[in-house]
C-alpha cells in the first residue's frame, strides 16, 4: 500500500508497523487501464511516456486513486495523475503484464512467412498448383512497464486465400515442396483454378506465444495472433491440345514451327 511523504508530498510504500498522520491511503492504475485486460484505445495514443528516471530507468504511466483508511467499504476514487511512477516493483507489475501481454503479442512485427507455389510463376488453368508456406518460430525482446520480457512466437495454424474466391483453413499443416516430376498432383494444400488471370494469393499464419518476465519461467499468451504475409501473384493461363500429321522436318510451315508464318 502506497502513502504520501509528508515533506515532500510524494507517494511512497507504507512501510509495516510504521504510523502515518494522512487519513488516506492510495494505490495506482496503469494510465488507459479499464480493468481486467481492456484498455481505452483512444487513451492510449496520447498517455505519458515515462523514460528518463531518476537513475535513466524507464517508468510506467500511472493515476492514483485514494480511499479513507480504515474505513469497511470505503470506494476508491481518483486522486490525481495521470503521472510517472519509476519505482514499480517488478512483482507489483505481473499482473500488469499479463493483462496487457495479448495486445503487445498482436503489435509484434511477426513474420507470417512466405508463399511458395509450384508451378510459378505461370499454372495452368484446370491444373493442380501446389502451395506452400515457409514460417518459423521467433523471437522478440520488449519492454513493458520497465521489465524486460522475452517473446516466443510459433506457428501453429494456416489459411489461404487463393484470390479467386476460395479459403482453405484455418489447418495446421504449411504443406511442402513436390519435386517437379510430381508438378500437378492434387495436395492438401493445393489450388486447381477454373479461370484465366492474375490472382493474388494470400497467407495468414496463426502463431501461439510465450513470454517471460526478466529471465524467469515461460508462461502461455492467452488467445493467438494472426499475422498475413505479402500477396503472392500467380498467373493463370489456359492450355491447348492440336494434333498434327507431320512434324517440322515433314512441314516446315506447320503450325508451332520455327519459322512457320504467324
């Protein structure tokens, strides 16, 4: 619990044992926070930032509100701020993070990975085209309310969208190479197209995360995050069967051959 110093006015810990004249005590919010994991968007793109401290250490921005000490029932309601608190203790702040950790997770410049198609970057229409991803795990080293927290992100689920209109997924499998004698076969995360054309294709990688606060155990993200890699362009194109009676040494002016008029 948090008092203020009668000298100088400042919020300080109460200190077990010890008798203070204010008839109030206090206790800080994170500046934004609604409660529970929800903060106030709007709130968040104009709140302090707190770096610089007394001894160069990031702080956090906080308000603080007060309540009448000893009183059953007592509501707390605010009392000033929102201002720069530097001397937040790391266990005061877990559950901070926790509540916030979701939300940074999704702001991390994740990389969904690439798509790969084979053939490409021409298939043709009617034919099986082969997709696959190529994702990793990573990780992220970020700081929230001056704690250092380690970030590992893996990939665990996958969705196409094949620019024609189909979506496959979300599934848990990124597919995988053919080697080209097996170009065309039907994959689990193949596309065969009904039309001619430019298509854009499109990956979203579902990630799940850990985290850790200042070296110690890793703990589970709640929730996941979806990140979508850049559009891959594929083109489309139609194919055609003729059957001749000669070849270009018989015909040297049949349709297909070097020199044949077009």
């Amino acid at each position: 619990m948090w008092v203020t110093n009668p000298d100088t006015g400042e919020f300080i810990r109460a200190e077990p044992g010890t008798v203070y004249t204010d008839p109030n005590e206090y206790k800080y919010e994170l500046q934004c926070h609604l409660g529970g994991g929800d903060f106030d968007t709007p709130c968040l793109a104009r709140q302090l930032e707190c770096k610089d401290g007394p001894d160069g250490e990031e702080g956090i921005p906080v308000t603080w509100l007060s309540r009448p000490r000893g009183v059953p029932g007592a509501v707390w309601a605010h009392h000033s701020g929102p201002t720069c608190l530097f001397d937040a203790r790391p266990e005061d702040l877990l559950p901070r993070i926790a509540a916030d950790i979701q939300r940074e997770f999704q702001s991390l410049p994740v990389n969904a990975g690439t798509v790969v198609a084979q053939p490409s970057p021409h298939t043709l229409r009617g034919a099986e085209t082969n997709f696959y991803a190529e994702a990793a795990e990573q990780q992220f080293d970020v700081t929230m309310f001056g704690q250092q927290v380690h970030i590992v992100a893996t990939p665990v689920q996958y969705t196409w969208d094949y620019g024609d209109g189909t979506v496959f997924g979300p599934q848990p499998s990124m597919g995988g190479a053919l080697p080209q004698d097996r170009w065309g076969e039907k994959t689990r995360t193949s596309h065969a197209y009904g039309a001619t054309g430019d298509f854009q294709v499109v990956l979203t990688t579902t990630f799940q995360g850990t985290y850790s606060v200042n070296a110690g155990p890793p703990l589970p993200i709640p929730g996941q995050g979806q990140f979508t890699a850049p559009p891959q362009t594929i083109s489309v194109w139609r194919s055609l069967t003729r059957n001749y009676a000669d070849d270009c040494n018989a015909n040297s002016q049949g349709q297909g051959c070097p020199g044949a008029a077009r």
